[in-house]
C-alpha cells in the first residue's frame, strides 16, 4: 500500500500502473487524503465479454420502400392508366 500525490501520479504514472499490475494498491490523493485507490482490475473485465447479437433477431423487419417492383408497378398504373 502507497499513498502518492495527484502530482507524483500524473508524473509517474506508468511505474503505478505497472505497481497495481503486480498486485500492489496505490493511494492517490491530495493534502495528505487519499482520494482514489488504483488497483489491478478483475480478469473478467476485457476482450472475454461476449456481444450478443442475435437479442433483434425477428424484431426487425424491412418493409418496401419507393424503390421495389411493386411500388414502381402501382405508380406505372397510375400514370399510365
């Protein structure tokens, strides 16, 4: 356990990174008070989350649009007669 100042942390703060990878806690704070504690974030924090894609399957639908053959054959009718 390391209690720094917010100057000391910004100044150093690779080496306090690579403290709180080895295990280590870093206090930063101000006027004597700790503030924040840098710590080692938990394993399941990362790239092993799993983004679910499938959650809209079925809700999203696609309707015709001005631009189909169905839509380009009612407004040939209406022009046309």
């Amino acid at each position: 356990m390391k209690t720094v100042s917010i100057h000391d942390a910004k100044t150093n703060l690779s080496k306090y990174i690579a403290a709180a990878k080895q295990g280590d806690k870093i206090y930063i704070g101000g006027f004597g008070k700790a503030e924040v504690l840098l710590i080692k974030s938990p394993d399941y924090i990362g790239n092993k989350a799993k983004r679910n894609f499938t959650i809209g399957k079925g809700k999203i639908t696609v309707k015709p649009d001005a631009f189909s053959s169905s839509s380009e054959r009612k407004v040939g009718e209406l022009l046309l007669g």
